[in-house]
C-alpha cells in the first residue's frame, strides 16, 4: 500500500465503515502512523517517491500547515472552572448557615424534610435558572432528578400549599 493511499484513509475514513476519519490528527502524526503501519504490516512496502510527496501534499495542502484550536493544560482548565464557580459555593455556604439560625421557621423544616443533602439540593438550584420561572418548572426540576441533586422522595407527599409554600421560600433567598 501506498503512503498517499494510507494518508487518504486516515483523513477521510472509509464511508459506510467502522474506520473514522483521523482529521484531527496533525499530519505528522499521521505520518507516524503510516510509517507503523508500513513497517510492521506490509511485506516489502512501495518506496515513497518525490512525485507521490507532492501529489500528498497537493491534495492535502500539507505544506500549509495545521491550525489547532486554542488548548489549554487541564489544571489551568480545572483552576479556572473553581474561580467561576466560588461565588455559587460561598452563596450555598452562607445558605447553610442562615438555614441553620432559622431551624424553628416552618419553610427551613420543610426544605429539611425533603432533602437528603441540603448542600446538593442548594448547589442544584443555585446553578440552575430554569426552575425559577414558574412553580409548575420548580416542582419538575425536583422530581426529576430525584436522588441526583440533593432532594429525596419524600417531595412526592407534598400538598399544593407546601410547594406553594416551599418554592415562594426558595426564589426569595436563592
């Protein structure tokens, strides 16, 4: 097989096949896996000639060069999504805490009651906006993610006035 013949697959894949394109490979890269494959799986593969290079490079635009979107390193990624999100974290905390002072008020026991990590609950419509529009999206956000963000099955016993009462408590200090 061919270098062009190989570097031709691996940019645009066998339509109707399992083999992808490998268009986000540098051509280097591709290169280097021709050359492997050349190497370790074609007896007595064709020489590359000077004319099959520039054809390569003609169709393909090597020579060109590869743009490669903006990357970071995944700790500065990692650093960055912390930095964004401190001011949710330091809101659910200062939440916690005014809950906390507020253990006889009726709304605070009813959010108790319903959730089996207040923190995850509090996280969980603090980084959402959707819920905020009406009661009717407030009690789906609940109930659908049941166990996942932070509220347990007991929602499910609620009356009308305790979601009433529950989402009026909710938008006014979220």
């Amino acid at each position: 097989m061919k270098l062009s013949e190989i570097y031709g697959t691996l940019e645009e894949g066998i339509e109707g096949s399992a083999m992808i394109s490998y268009d986000f490979l540098t051509p280097e890269e591709r290169i280097s896996i021709i050359h492997y494959i050349r190497s370790e799986f074609i007896n007595d593969p064709p020489a590359i000639t000077d004319d099959e290079l520039t054809a390569l490079d003609q169709t393909y635009n090597l020579s060109a060069g590869m743009e490669l979107p903006a990357q970071i390193p995944v700790s500065s990624a990692m650093e960055l999504i912390l930095k964004e999100s401190q001011p949710d974290v330091v809101k659910v905390d200062n939440l916690i805490e005014q809950f906390a002072s507020s253990k006889n008020e009726s709304s605070v026991n009813l959010f108790y009651s319903i959730t089996s990590d207040k923190k995850l609950a509090l996280s969980s419509l603090v980084n959402s906006n959707g819920w905020k529009n009406s009661q009717d999206n407030f009690i789906l956000f609940i109930t659908n993610n049941i166990n996942q963000n932070g509220f347990n099955g007991s929602v499910f016993r609620l009356m009308d006035n305790e979601w009433n009462q529950l989402y009026t408590f909710l938008l006014g200090v979220i």
